[in-house]
C-alpha cells in the first residue's frame, strides 16, 4: 500500500487536488498561506487598516439603520464577528438562513448574541420542500460538492438582503488562519452548478431558492456596489480564546468540532466525504491551525486517526437525513455506494473563472475585491 505524501510542515497530503511539494516537502498551500500572511501581516499596521475601513463605513452610514450586515450561523466565526462588529461601534444587521439543519445550540447561541449585543436579527428561511429536494439532487449527483446548496442559499441571500436595506457592507467571518483556503475540487459553487444538478437529478421546480447568477453577481457587485470585508484577516483570532470570551460575554455553547453548528454540514464533512469520495477536510482546517501555532503538527495527524463523528452521532444523522429527504435506507445505501462523479459533468463556472484569473488578479488591484486569488485554478 502506497502512502500519501504528507507536507512537512503541515499535515496537508497529496489526496488534495492540485497541490504540490517542494524540494523540502512544503506543500503549495503552505506557500500560499504564507502570500496571504504577507498581505495581512498580523500587527498595529493591520489592525489600523481595519480601523479605516471601520470609519468608511461610518461615515457612509448617514441615516442608514443599518451600516453593514453580518451573516450567522451560531458558530465561533460568525459570532465573534458580530462582536467584532459591535466592539468597533457599528451598527450591524445579522441575518441567519434557517435551511432546517440546525442543531438548539447554534439557535440558542445565535439568540444569545444578538440579545446581548442588541443586535437586530433578519431570519431568512428556506422552503423546506424545494431545500430538500436540491440537496437531495446533489447527493444523487454523487460529486463532493455536497455543501453547494446551504453555501450558495447563504451568500445569495446576504447580498439579497444587503440590496433591500441598502447595506453596502457585508462583514464575513472568513479566517484563513483557522480556516485554511479550500482547494476546487474539494469545495467549489456557484449557481450554475446548482442549476445543471438540479436540472439532472431535482425532482420539483425551484421557485423560491435564492441562486446566483452571474448577472446576480454582477447586479450585486457593480450596479449596487456591495463590497465584503473580512474582519479576521485584520485583526488577531485565536480561536480557543476566543471561544472562552464568547462563553464569559455572551452566553456563547461550544458545540465541539468546527462546522458541526449545522447537522447537515456536520454529515457531509464528518461521514459522508470521507466515506464516500476519501476526502477529509480537516487536513485544510487543522493545517491552518498549525501554520497560526494554534495547534502542533503531531495533535493535528493524532486528531486525523480518528473519525470526525461517532458512529452513534452517524447513525443519529443518517436517520434525520432520510427522514428530510423522503428517502428510505435503502435508498440511502444506493446512493452512497453509487460510482462517484466529477464536477466538471456538470456546467458550471469554473472553467470562466480558470480563464478569468488574471482579470481577477486586475480586479483586486482596483480593490473590486478585498483580497488576492491565491492557489491553483487546475481543473480536478
């Protein structure tokens, strides 16, 4: 048995789709962590940067109820970036996309902060039929880009909802110091992805979900001039201290592993990738970790010989899964034995974007986007 090329520096292996080693076995996505760190290099110079767009807002904030709005799931990123938010005397709007995965603590923690913080809360909820059936279209498509749905639901009604209340502002709670920068061909979306699956595999009409088209994209973006910033790539985010400011601050519950705020996240990254396609995406999240010192290299690769999700709390998943599909197990055997597929089967606009890199790269220096496009654009 062969094994995978592991990097030395952090526990990224050659199972990820484009990456590369150097002649000391650093991977590529190391490097390109470091070119992101070199932009927003941690410090008072960054935290001043921030500062200054913090007083841009403000001062186009006029008469506005609102300066800027902030997507919520209940999580650690999301949370503290409304913290954030309020600590730097702006005015946020939260919204939360209720697609009917989430678990009562991500509920109770959302309740908790905008209670606390005196946060307004706009509640965008899913028809659940509509939902289910283009998440079930996805998992018959049998490609890995299961979490395109709840992501592409998210996005759209953010900047949907930043156009109705004239926000020019969304503040995200992106880290690539915890995160990691998710390669294509393990985590790609866009709305017309979501289109070609669902024309192959749905099963009834999508009247009410909120997809992203490209003219959508560009209604948003340039005729509205909706900009997203990301507060922490500007400012220190160490996520254990973090966690314990929210507990002491805001009542915040720890739900234990990054993503599991939402069942159906938490079932497609805890069992279902990993099960069905090998892919496990706590090597990008863990090897952030480690390149920020928030955790070494021999607790990441220990952590990894473990499965992300107990075999009862799969179980448990699999069950509410079938139940929200109107599937049987049979049915979900099927499914998750079938040969899997390759997302370029399916039309979307990843080959647009492979050829549009170097105007992305354009666009940045006209600050049209807040950072640069880092890593590789190969198809999978």
């Amino acid at each position: 048995m062969v094994k995978n090329q592991v990097c030395t520096r952090c526990v990224c292996d050659d199972s990820i789709p484009g990456i590369s080693f150097d002649e000391n076995g650093v991977c590529s996505l190391c490097k390109n962590y470091d070119l992101i760190e070199q932009e927003f290099p941690l410090g008072e110079t960054t935290e001043q940067k921030f500062q200054q767009i913090v007083d841009t807002i403000k001062k186009r904030r006029r008469n506005a109820r609102y300066d800027c709005l902030i997507g919520v799931s209940g999580g650690t990123d999301s949370i503290y970036t409304l913290y954030i938010a309020r600590k730097y005397g702006l005015n946020p709007l939260a919204l939360h996309v209720d697609d009917g995965w989430n678990t009562d603590v991500s509920v109770q923690n959302i309740q908790n902060a905008v209670e606390k913080l005196n946060v307004d809360l706009y509640t965008v909820r899913m028809d659940k039929d509509e939902f289910a059936d283009l998440e079930l279209a996805f998992f018959k498509a049998s490609i890995p880009n299961m979490e395109t749905p709840p992501d592409i639901a998210i996005t759209a009604s953010l900047y949907d909802c930043a156009a109705r209340f004239g926000i020019k502002y969304i503040l995200t709670g992106s880290s690539f110091r915890t995160e990691g920068k998710m390669p294509p061909g393990w985590g790609y979306s866009d709305g017309k992805l979501v289109k070609s699956v669902h024309d192959r595999f749905g099963r009834m009409s999508l009247k009410t979900f909120p997809n992203l088209m490209l003219k959508d994209y560009f209604y948003y973006f340039v005729l509205k001039g909706i900009k997203e910033i990301k507060p922490l790539y500007y400012l220190p985010y160490v996520k254990k201290d973090v966690k314990h400011l929210l507990e002491r601050e805001l009542g915040w519950i720890d739900y234990g592993t990054g993503h599991h705020e939402s069942i159906y996240t938490r079932f497609v990254q805890g069992y279902l990738l990993p099960e069905k396609f090998g892919i496990d995406k706590r090597k990008i999240h863990y090897s952030a970790f480690i390149r920020s010192d928030q955790m070494t290299r021999e607790e990441a690769l220990t952590k990894l010989g473990s499965p992300a999700c107990s075999d009862e709390m799969v179980q448990e998943d699999i069950q509410y899964l079938c139940k929200k599909f109107g599937i049987s197990l049979e049915e979900f055997e099927e499914i998750i034995n079938s040969e899997p597929r390759s997302q370029s089967e399916f039309a979307s606009y990843y080959p647009l974007v492979c050829k549009l890199r170097h105007v992305v790269d354009i666009a940045y220096r006209l600050n049209l986007f807040p950072t640069k496009v880092y890593g590789s654009y190969d198809r999978e």
